[in-house]
C-alpha cells in the first residue's frame, strides 16, 4: 500500500479489508493486504500495551471491545452471554457466578458473518467488577480457521475506528 499519507494508507487498507470479506480482493493484493494487516494490529498492540501499568502482565493479543453472543458449558450447565472484549487468545464476559479459575469449559462463539467459532477455553482470571464479575478465558487448540476468522473479526473492529476517525466531524449547532 504506497501511499503518501497515513489517512491515505488506512483508507486503502479499510477498502482492501471489505474487498478480504467480500471475496473480490485481487490474488496480487493478498500478500500486501496481509502484510498490512498484521502491522497495523501489531501496532495496535504496541498502543494497547502503553496503558498497562508498570510491573502487569503485557498483553500477547490486541484486545478489542466487542459485544458476540457466546455459550459456553459450564458445569452447572450451558449458559448463553455476551463478550465483554475478545482476541485471539481469549475474551471475557460478566458473569454472576464464574467457575473456578483453571477450569476447563467448551464453548460456541458467534461472530458478524454468523459463523460459530467452536472449541474449548479455560478460565484464566476472574475478576469482581460492580456490574458483576469479569470471568478471562483463554482458547486451548483453536483451528487456524478459527483464529483467522477471529482475527478478521478484531480487524473489523479496526476498521470500524478508522473510518468513524476520519469522518469529518460536523460543526456544533449554535
């Protein structure tokens, strides 16, 4: 993507990512296209890990807010909620009474383009919050297929903040 301008560039890039989903990006596109995408996610993460506290664990996945129906088996039974924040490595939901940390649950997770991501994860930190209790979950095995419709999904995401940034912004009413 040579453009002269980072706007430019993101702008291009949002526009290969729709033509990805779409299935209409060129073959000779691709590499680029892909290239493109895990810098500017590899960036991100760079950003994301600027607001961690010294001392914390830095994070190994770009996080991104996003709210997907998920169901997973607990041990008192299937429950349906909904993510708090994902990445290929895991997500996290609210919950009123999370298993114990370390265990192991199955879970279907439905993403934009309505396919279901199935597979297993494992309770990884729980953490009490006012509106309930975050429960982290991290994947065990996920198919390449599976972390590259993830990926997809956070590069959604992505785009998403590109182009809400590089709206004009109107002026206020008087």
């Amino acid at each position: 993507m040579a453009s002269t301008s980072l706007g430019s560039w993101l702008a291009e890039f949002c526009k290969r990512h729709d033509d990805f989903k779409n299935g209409t990006l060129p073959g000779k596109l691709m590499k680029s296209y892909m290239k493109g995408r895990h810098e500017l996610c590899g960036i991100m993460l760079m950003a994301q890990r600027l607001g961690i506290e010294p001392g914390a664990v830095l994070r190994g996945a770009l996080r991104v807010a996003r709210a997907y129906q998920i169901e997973f088996g607990f041990p008192s039974g299937p429950a349906t909620l909904t993510t708090f924040d994902l990445s290929t490595s895991g997500l996290s939901v609210v919950v009123t009474e999370p298993p114990a940390t370390g265990t192991t649950l199955w879970m279907r997770l439905k993403v934009d383009s309505g396919a279901d991501i199935v597979g297993r994860c494992q309770v990884v930190k729980i953490i009490p919050k006012q509106e309930g209790i975050l429960m982290g979950v991290s994947f065990e095995s996920l198919s390449a297929d599976a972390r590259d419709k993830l990926e997809t999904v956070i590069c959604d995401a992505i785009v998403t903040e590109i182009r809400s940034a590089q709206r004009p912004k109107r002026a206020a009413a008087h």
